[in-house]
C-alpha cells in the first residue's frame, strides 16, 4: 500500500512556485555543464587556467546539485536525511576545487596537503553517510557485518591498486607521513565507494528506483574518475579543463537530477539475502591483502601498499568474528518473525489453531486444579455459503463468526480459530460451564447474518469436553471435543457434551476389551491390528536420489474390527489412550511395520519404516530396549527405523525424552518431528534435540492448499519454517498433501519430501510393490527439475 505524499498537503500554488525553482536551477546547471564542455574543444588551442570556468562554472554546477539535494523533498524522513547528506558532500566539493584552482594550484609545495585536501576528503564520510541513509530509507538495514565487508573490499582493494599501479610514485621523495596517508585515502575513499554502491545496488536491487539508479551512475561516474585522475597525476598526464573534468561535471549533474525522479517504495518487511558474491568479494580481498603483505615483505613492492593491506587483514578477523554473531543474531530474527506469522490467523485475527493449543495447554496446566471446558464449533453447511454465494461471502461469514462469538465470552475465556470453519473456545468451569457457553454462541447466531445483501442464517454444532486441569492434555481434550461435535452435527444436535457416561458403558467396556484383545494377538471376535504404509516422496534431486522418487513410508495403525470394518486411530486411539494400551499398541505396529521393512530390504530396496510414538511411549523406561530389541528381532540396522513424535510428547519431560532420544540416535535411529507447528514450544527446543526431520502440521498444508499462491502467510510459514529447518540440518516433510497446486508451491517453497493422497493414500504393505510400478509409469505427477 503506499503512503500518502506528505506534500499533497501543501497548498497546489506553493508547489508550483517550488517546481518552477527546481526547474531553473537545472536549466542553469545544466547550461554551465554545456558551457564548459564546449570550451574543452576551444582550450586545446589556449592551454592554461580559465579562472570563470574551472572555478565559476564548476562551482555553478557543484552548487545547483547542492541546493537540489538539499532542497530535494521525500515523504521517507531517512531519505531526506540521505539527500542532504549528500548535498553537504557537493558543497564540499565545491570548496575543495575552488581552493584547489585558486591555491594549492599556485602553492610552492602543491604534492603537500592542504584546505583542498581536507575539503575533498571531508565529501567522502558525508557521501557514505548519504548513501547509507537512503538505503536505511528503502527499509534495507545495513548490518554491521556487510558494512566492514565493505571496508575490507575497499582497503584490499586500495593495497592492490597502490602495489600496482601507484607503486612507488605515491610519495616522491619520501614525503611525510601525513602526505602519504592524506594520498592513500583517496584510492581507498573511491574505491570503498564503488563498492558500497556495488554492494547497496545488489541488497537494494529488488527497489532498485530510477532515483537510485541516476544516483549510482553519478557517485560511481564521480568515483571513477577521481581514480583516474589520482593515476594521471602519479604520471604528471592531468590537464586542468580537459575532459576527465566534464566526466565530474556530469556526474555531478546526474547526483543532482537524482531525488526528482521516482522514488523506490520502501519494502516493508521484506527479505532480502545477501548474494552470495557480496560473501565471496571480502574474501578474496582479504586474501589479495595477505599476498600483497607477503610481497611487501619480500621487497617487491613499496612499504606504502602494506598499510591498507594490513588493515584489511585486521578488519577481515574483526568481521568474521562478527559474523558468528550476525549469523546468530539472524537466527533469532527468524524465529521471532516464524511465531509472530504463525500464531495469528489472518482472516480473523483471531489467535490460530496454534495460539490457541498453547491457550488450551497453559489452561490445563495452571494451577491451582480446576475443571477446564473446550468448545469446538463448526459452522453448519458452510460449504454451501461458499459455493452458492462466494468465497468473499464466505470469509465475511468467518469474520464476522469470530466478532459474534468474541462479543459473548468472559473476560478469561479465548476463542480461536482451528482452521477452515472450525473455531475453539476455552472456558474455566465444568461442562455446564461449557454448556451455558455454547448456549450464549446459539443465541448469538439467532439475527441473520448479511451476505451480500442477502439474510442467511447460520448456525453452529457445538462440541463439549471438560476435564480437571492436570488430568488430561490438550491433544486429548481437543479430540474428545472433536468427537462430541461430530456427533452434534451428525445428529443435529445443536450442541453436545463429550462425556464417557454417554456411550452405553457395557459398550465401551467392551470394546476397550476387544481391542485388548486384538493387541495381544487373540484375533477371531476381536478382529486384528495391522499396519498400513503411505509413501514419502522426494520434492527434489539432491544426493543422489531423484525427484518423484521413494525415499519412506509411515506406519499408520488400523483396527480390522470384525463388526465395524477397518477403523481407523480416531476411532480407537483415543479409547486405548485412556486404557494404557498405547505402548502394547506401540509393539504390534512396530512389528508390523518392521516385518514389512525386511521384505523391501532383502529385495534390495532399503526403505526406512516411519513409526508414530506417543508422548507416554517415549517416557516409559523400557523404551530405547524394545526399540532395539525390534530391530534386531527383524534383522534390520538402526537406520531403518524413523521414529515420530509429537511437540506434546517432546514437551512433556523435555530432558528425559532428549535423553533417550539421544541415546537412541547415537545407534542410527532417526528421529522426526511430527505435526511440527501444531505445538507452541517447540521451536525453543529445537536446536538441542537430535532430529533429522520436521514432518509441517497438517493445517500449514491446508492453508496453502486453499491459498497456493507463493506469497499468502501459509506459504511465508512454510518457508520460513523450511528455512529455519534447512540451517539446521533438517529436512522438512509436507503431508497431507492433496493436490498438484499444493504440491508444486510445497517445490518452490523448499520442501523436501512430501506424503499425501496426491502421491498415495496409506496401503496395506503388501501393495507397495504395485503402487511404486504405477507410480514410476506416472512420475510425470512430479515433474523432474531440470
Ligand atoms: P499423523 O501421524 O499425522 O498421520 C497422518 C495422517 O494423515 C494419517 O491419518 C493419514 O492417513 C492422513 N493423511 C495422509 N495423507 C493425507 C491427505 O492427503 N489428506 C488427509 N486429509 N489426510 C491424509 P490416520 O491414519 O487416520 O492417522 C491419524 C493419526 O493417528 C496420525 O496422525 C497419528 O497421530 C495417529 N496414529 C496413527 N497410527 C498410529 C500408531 O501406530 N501409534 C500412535 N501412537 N499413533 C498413531
Ligand atoms: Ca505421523
Ligand atoms: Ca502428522
């Protein structure tokens, strides 16, 4: 969005009188750059000083860009400081010509430095100051890092041309120090300038505004020349009035005519990556420094060229030092910027599925006990309203959905939004807490709402579970929430409670028991458990495997019920939870899942299993050892063995978990971060756990399955996350991928491996072999990168 210009605020007729000025100061500086290149061609026939023109004319010309930058206007506060900065650098160059025209031209002693020296030094900190403010304007922050790569690049790069081509001429007759140090600065002075701009183009290239560009031609234009003008005058060559002055003269235009043209937009937030030539550049300077020190030493060239290689030297060990630091210092930044997109949804501004677990967990967890009720509401039919109506109508429901239901909580009550039309709340207090709750969001819902000009009404199911807080996680909470608004929408119920007296209670007991059963291996009645695979494939071609090709496949547990059918985990996992049959359920699937392994890797194709594994599975002591013995039991190396865990299990003793999670790697099991994002604590951790993979939560894919467009927020997660993974050492795993779109942004966004329906849907192992025979015919579904 841009900004308003400030000065659509000054009345028009002051505006007019401002560009009427603007514009006779250029034709005047134009005229004396005219002026005086037409008396180069005259001159050549009368050699010798023209007072009027090299002191008038080029003062005309270094003057009018001085008033023009100073007087330049920029809605942008820093801009404007940069373009006066710059102004003041012109001034000064005015005066160090005037004074070198008038004075030091006629002095007894013109090698030894003088008021022109300082005039014309002094416009070299005032140009930096300039530039770097305007680049400070385009909302590009200079770190100090890239600054004193800068300086590296200019000193290494003045040791170089002082070895070369000065050489010995620098300081005839052994002149004073203060002489050579006064000639040194210049080459140095030019040269760090043309790198600034150099580097300050390439951060800023993306901005990169006529303003900006005409400035960059001028400064660079200037630069050049006074280097040419330094070797001409080591070679006695230079002639007062003869072309290499119209070359300044021009610059010095082009600097003046740059704050009128268009100004870049500042790009808010946005991210910028140092090319990587801008790292490689103060490399190989520093390097050029130390041979040139080397040279020095053996004689080869003059002692003068070892000072700025020194230095150069010196500040090369000053800015890797700094760049540790810098690098840490960005880390940071990332993780900072991560949780600020990740934990607000963007269409409501509600707290997201995220936010709203951390809300629900740290309910759960304060103390002191008190019984906690979870809301999850799902608006009814809302697919209709998107697909008679519009998209827009849809996300004007959504909104204001959240207001409406925002507007009848307590003053410690959170409302969130899960994802799609799904919202959260949490209330302290019992289920009729809970209840009285959803009451106040039915009758919240009882007024139409307006969408596009038509009255529609909505409504919500509701589902309630309550629990003591302590007593139950929010994983846990969330789904027996989940369950009771399905059955509310099922049975249009409008609201209803999650309670375990609910369901006849011979029932449950009884299926409890089944599937006690059915875990032990006593099939018949009780139906078995069994494993099905989905496949992972690789997004990209790195390390020698192919894009499009297999790389793993996760175990998902299944219920083969006699009566029910195949139920899958949400049907029962939640009742095994609560029976303490995770770690007997634990055992099945890892058999299952590494019998099914051997067979692919005695054909040759070493497959890793993935095996899901739950918070109490991790902690429970025997863990590393049933994990081992399964292995070995099956004949198979650590690394066919990939381990999930949620950031609730992660959390739930951090140390004890690392410890064994530790110990497990140290033998080659791999270990991934499942539903990654869905927690809140996680990012903290990550660096000091011993994970190889980071498996996006579902809902991320979600977001961007609905927005596949490379800029929306879900894709600026994803890569952030991506990004913040991949520096360290992680590869990241997107599933529940659905689609092409979605797959192809997943690509771009630096995704490694991807599982979903859109690849495959999980299988019974035996069909692996024929789904990859299909899959390989198909590959063209992943497109090889070229
Ligand atoms: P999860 O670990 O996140 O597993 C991925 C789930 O996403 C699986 O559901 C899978 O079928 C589903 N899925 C895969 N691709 C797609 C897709 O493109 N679209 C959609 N909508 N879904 C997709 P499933 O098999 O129902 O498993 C649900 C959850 O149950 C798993 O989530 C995991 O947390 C848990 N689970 C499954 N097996 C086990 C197990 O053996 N032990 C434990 N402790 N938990 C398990
Ligand atoms: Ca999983
Ligand atoms: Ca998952």
């Amino acid at each position: 969005m841009a900004t308003r210009p400030r000065r659509s605020a000054e009345p028009a007729s002051a505006r007019r009188r401002a560009g009427m000025a603007r514009a006779a100061v250029i034709t005047i500086m134009l005229a004396s750059v005219a002026t005086s290149a037409a008396a180069v061609v005259w001159r050549r026939k009368h050699p010798g000083q023209i007072l009027w023109i090299d002191v008038g004319m080029y003062a005309v010309v270094y003057l009018s860009a001085a008033v023009l930058l100073l007087a330049a206007s920029d809605d942008q506060p820093q801009r404007a400081r940069g373009w006066r900065w710059l102004g003041l650098a012109m001034i000064a160059s005015a005066g160090g010509n005037a004074w070198f025209s008038l004075v030091t031209r006629h002095s007894s002693t013109p090698d030894a430095p003088s008021l022109a020296d300082v005039f014309d030094l002094a416009r070299y900190p005032l140009t930096y100051l300039g530039i770097f403010a305007l680049l400070r304007g385009s909302a590009v922050r200079p770190q100090a890092g890239q600054a004193l790569d800068g300086l590296v690049a200019g000193l290494g790069a003045a040791a170089l041309v002082v070895a070369t081509v000065i050489g010995g001429s620098l300081a005839p007759g052994g002149g004073s120090v203060l002489q050579v140090l006064v000639n040194l600065a210049y080459p140095v002075g030019d040269l760090l300038l043309l790198l600034v701009l150099a580097a300050g183009g390439s951060v800023i290239g993306s901005t990169l505004s006529r303003s900006a560009a005409l400035l960059a031609v001028g400064l660079g234009v200037n630069a050049v020349a006074d280097l040419v003008y330094l070797v001409q005058q080591a070679s006695d060559a230079y002639v007062e009035g003869g072309w290499l002055d119209q070359v300044w003269l021009v610059g010095t235009a082009a600097i003046g005519l740059a704050p009128g043209l268009a100004q870049g937009r500042p790009v808010a937030g946005g991210r910028h990556r140092t090319p990587r030539l801008a790292f490689a550049a103060p490399a190989v300077f520093a390097l050029l420094s130390v041979l040139v020190i080397g040279l020095q030493q053996a004689g080869l060239v003059c002692w003068q060229a070892a000072v700025p290689a020194d230095a150069a030297v010196l500040v090369a060990v000053v800015r890797a030092a700094l760049g540790v630091r810098e690098l840490q210092h960005a880390k940071a930044h990332e993780l900072a910027e991560l949780e600020r997109l990740a934990n607000t949804d963007e269409l409501t501004g509600l707290p997201n599925r995220r936010a709203f677990r951390e809300h629900l967990r740290e309910a759960l967890q304060a103390p002191p006990a008190r019984p906690v009720s979870l809301l999850v509401l799902d608006v009814d039919r809302f697919k209709d309203v998107n697909d008679s109506l519009s998209h827009s109508a849809g996300d004007h429901l959504l909104v204001e959905l959240g207001e409406r239901i925002s507007a009848v909580l307590g003053p410690d009550d959170v409302v969130g939004r899960l994802g799609g039309d799904e919202f959260a709340i949490v209330t302290f207090g019992d289920s009729s807490a809970g209840l009285r709750v959803a009451q106040a969001v039915h009758a919240a819902l009882a007024e139409p709402f307006t969408l596009e000009d038509l009255p529609v009404h909505v409504d919500l199911s509701i589902g309630v579970a309550s629990a003591m807080s302590a007593t139950e996680t929010a994983a846990a909470l969330l789904r027996m929430a989940d369950l009771a608004m399905y059955r509310a929408k099922r049975r249009h119920l409008g609201t209803c409670v999650h309670d375990l007296g609910h369901e006849p209670a011979r029932d449950r007991l009884h299926l409890t028991e089944q599937l006690r059963a059915a875990l032990r291996g006593q099939a018949g009645a009780n139906g078995r458990v069994v494993v099905q695979v989905q496949p992972q494939v690789s997004l990209r071609t790195q390390g020698g495997v192919a894009a499009g090709e297999l790389v793993g496949v996760e175990a998902l547990a299944r219920w083969q019920h006699p009566d029910e059918g195949l139920l899958l985990p949400g049907a029962f996992l939640p009742m095994a939870e609560t029976a303490g049959l995770l770690g007997l359920l634990l055992d099945v699937v890892l058999d299952g899942a590494l019998d099914a392994c051997r067979g692919w890797w005695v054909t040759g194709r070493q497959l890793p299993v993935a095996v899901n594994v739950g918070a109490s599975d991790a902690l429970s002591p025997d863990f590393a050892v049933r994990i081992i013995d399964a292995l070995q039991r099956h004949g198979l190396p650590p690394r066919a063995l990939v381990l999930e865990l949620t950031e609730d299990a992660l959390i739930a003793d951090p140390a004890a978990v690392r410890a064994v999670m530790t110990s497990l790697q140290a033998r080659g099991v791999q270990f991934s971060i499942d539903d990654f994002g869905s927690g809140y604590s996680s990012l903290a951790y990550l660096r000091e756990l011993p994970v190889q993979e980071l498996k996006l939560d579902r809902t991320f894919v979600a977001d961007l399955a609905a927005d596949p467009s490379p800029g929306s927020s879900a894709a600026a997660i994803v890569r952030t996350t991506a990004d913040l993974a991949h520096s360290l050492g992680l590869r990241v795993v997107a599933e529940g991928v659905e689609d092409d779109d979605t797959l192809r942004v997943l690509r771009m966004l630096d995704c490694d491996v991807v599982q979903g329906f859109h690849v495959a849907e999980p299988m019974p192992p035996e069909r692996l072999r024929s789904w990859l025979d299909r899959w390989a015919a198909r590959d063209r579904a992943l497109p090889r990168q070229r």
